[in-house]
C-alpha cells in the first residue's frame, strides 16, 4: 500500500510498503530502493545517490513502521542535512486524497462510447429519479403501492447509513440509487483508504436498518397498529439478508476487512467460504436474488486474489478488528431479536420477506 509521500528536489519520494515486509522507493517514476520481505520491518532505511551539475547528492529515507496500530515515523535526510521530519497515524491515512492515475487518450469505438453514454446517464440526476419510479412501479406491481412505499423507505434508510458514513470519512457523495428487483446502491465519487473506512462504511447500513426496526417495534408496543409489527420484522430481515458474510453484500465487506488484515491468505480463504456459505443458503431457502448476487461476489473475490500482495488499504489493528467483529455481532443479534419477537406472535409476518428475496 502506498504509505508515504514527500517533495524531493523536485519530484514526489513516494514509499510503497506491506505488511509481509516489502518496502519499495519512487523518486518519480524510477524505483530507487527496495528492502525484501522480512518478519523484522520495524526499522528501515532507504539509501540512493542522485548526479546533479554541483555533484553527487546522497539521499536517506529512514525510519520505523507499526503496522498494527500504523504508526510511521521518517526522517528524509539529503547530503546529511535534515530536509522533512514526521509521524503518520491511521488518521493521516484516511485523510489522504486517493489520487487516480493518468488517463490514457480514448480511441474511438462502440464499446467506448456506448460505456460514455452509460457513465454520463448516471451521473445524471434525472436517473435516481428513474430508478426510484422503476421500483416504485415493479414492486407495486408485485404486491401493492402500500407495501412498495414500505419498502423503499427501508432501502434508503439502509442506503442513508452507507452515505453517512462516507460523509463521516469526507468522502464525495453521488447519492443513493434505488435499482428495480435488487435494492439500493449509496455510491461515492472518492476511494477509502483504510479497512476501517471499509468496516464503517459497509456495516452503517444494516446498523441504521436495526434503528428503524427498533424504531417501528417501539411504535407497535405503544400503538398497537400491526403494519408497524410487519414493517419492523420486514426491514430487520432484509438487513439480516444483507448481513450474510458474503460479497458483495455489506457482511462479506466485515468478512473481507476482517479477514485481510490477519493476512491475505486468511482474506482469501475467508471470502471462498462466504461463497460456499452463500450457495448453500441461496439452494436451501430458493433465494434467487442471493445467487445473482453470488456471481458478482464472485469477480470480487477473483480480483481480490489477484491483488492479494498489493493491498492499497490500511489494515485493521487488533483493536479495531475486535470492535469491527463486536459491532457486526451486536448487528446481527438485534435483527435476529426482532424478527424472533415478532414471529412469537406472528408467523406470517416472516412470508412477505421471504417471497421478495426468492423472486
């Protein structure tokens, strides 16, 4: 992952590093300097020589790395003369701006100006405005305009998490998209940096689901109005759907930033027995939207894999993966809670839910 960048003599000293050990020096373009991976990588020191009309100049980059919790500290030293001086938390991290790469010049073609149009028409307002009709329209065509009312007030308050969290972090909002039979989609303009930006961001929506459960049981003890029974064991299923620690649902994002900050080997066994798993429940319970959605968990993981060694995210220290594994815990105990309350009562109040998720 990309750990550090400074100004030096006039190009950018970038420092690539991973948790295995391996660390990698850029003095622009050019790597300068690279240590082989090694179980010690407390310590390191980057040395190179660069010809200039005065002379030879000696430039140092030394320093230590935590990487659980990340803590950096560096001196960067040219011709023995001290040029920056600093320490880097998991804070900075996060706080730093995900800077994408050059763009290289479009040539023309079908494909490329089909995928344009495509790109322009989303960012468009006018499509969340089309989406959001579309599945107004599908789902009342399905059951009823009430039940569809219902149900995308649960999927933007899930939605309404995911963009809280971004926004939290600073990251650029698109807004939410509400996408006919599959659900809701929050979509942002920036990339994390961090695994715990990851962890906030996926698990804010079912925790804002578990609020409007809450929120909906509370009312039906105080009312005594039913639909406020079925909206909260309605919504609290949903949210425990996408719970499942499975990609690309938000529990298999827990799984995934969980499980790559122990190692990659780890992550990647941990995300092929989230797939194993989600086989099993779309087989066993007919959950036809589950098996749709296995197949682009499926990409996922392959391109995870392929990038297993070049990790651009921040790993989870300790103490974050025990509060990460807590908090998706505690998740799933209060949506389960809910929806075992009102099935005490209600059977039926279970079928709906189901019937949607195996359509």
């Amino acid at each position: 992952m990309h750990l550090l960048e400074v100004e030096c003599l006039g190009k950018t000293l970038k420092l690539e590093g991973s948790m295995a050990g391996w660390q990698q020096l850029f003095w622009g373009d050019d790597c300068v300097s690279q240590i082989s991976a090694s179980a010690d990588n407390d310590n390191f020191s980057h040395q190179f020589s660069l010809q200039s009309e005065q002379g030879k100049i000696q430039v140092e980059l030394s320093g230590a790395l935590q990487w659980q919790p990340f803590d950096l500290q560096y001196q960067l030293l040219v011709n023995e003369q001290l040029l920056h001086e600093n320490t880097l938390t998991e804070k900075d991290i996060e706080q730093r701006q995900v800077i994408q790469g050059e763009k290289q010049p479009m040539k023309f073609s079908f494909i490329g100006l089909a995928g344009l149009g495509l790109k322009l028409l989303k960012s468009a307002k006018v499509i969340k405005v089309l989406f959001a009709a579309g599945s107004l329209a599908a789902y009342s065509w399905l059951f009823s305009i009430e039940f569809a009312i219902a149900l995308i007030l649960c999927l933007v308050f899930h939605e309404y998490g995911h963009i809280k969290a971004m926004k939290y972090f600073g990251l650029k909002t698109k807004g939410i998209y509400l996408i006919p039979f599959v659900g809701g989609l929050a979509l942002s303009d920036d990339k994390i940096n961090t695994r715990w930006q990851d962890i906030v961001i996926s698990i804010m929506g079912p925790f804002f689901g578990l609020i409007l459960s809450i929120a909906c049981l509370v009312g039906y003890w105080l009312t005594d109005i039913e639909i406020l029974a079925g909206l909260a064991v309605f919504n609290a299923l949903l949210n425990l759907f996408n719970m499942l620690p499975v990609l690309p649902l938000d529990g298999g994002h827990v799984l995934k930033s969980i499980a790559f900050s122990i190692n990659s080997r780890v992550g990647i066994i941990a995300c092929a027995l989230g797939a194993i798993l989600g086989v099993y429940v779309s087989y066993y319970f007919g959950l036809a939207l589950l098996g749709f959605l296995l197949a682009i968990g499926s990409v996922e993981i392959f391109f995870e894999y392929k990038r297993r060694h070049l990790s651009e995210l921040l790993p989870l220290n300790r103490y974050a993966q025990i509060v990460s594994i807590l908090w998706y815990v505690t998740t799933l105990g209060g949506l389960s809670a809910i929806i075992w309350l009102v099935g005490q009562t209600d059977n039926g109040a279970l079928s709906l839910p189901l019937k949607i998720l195996s359509s």
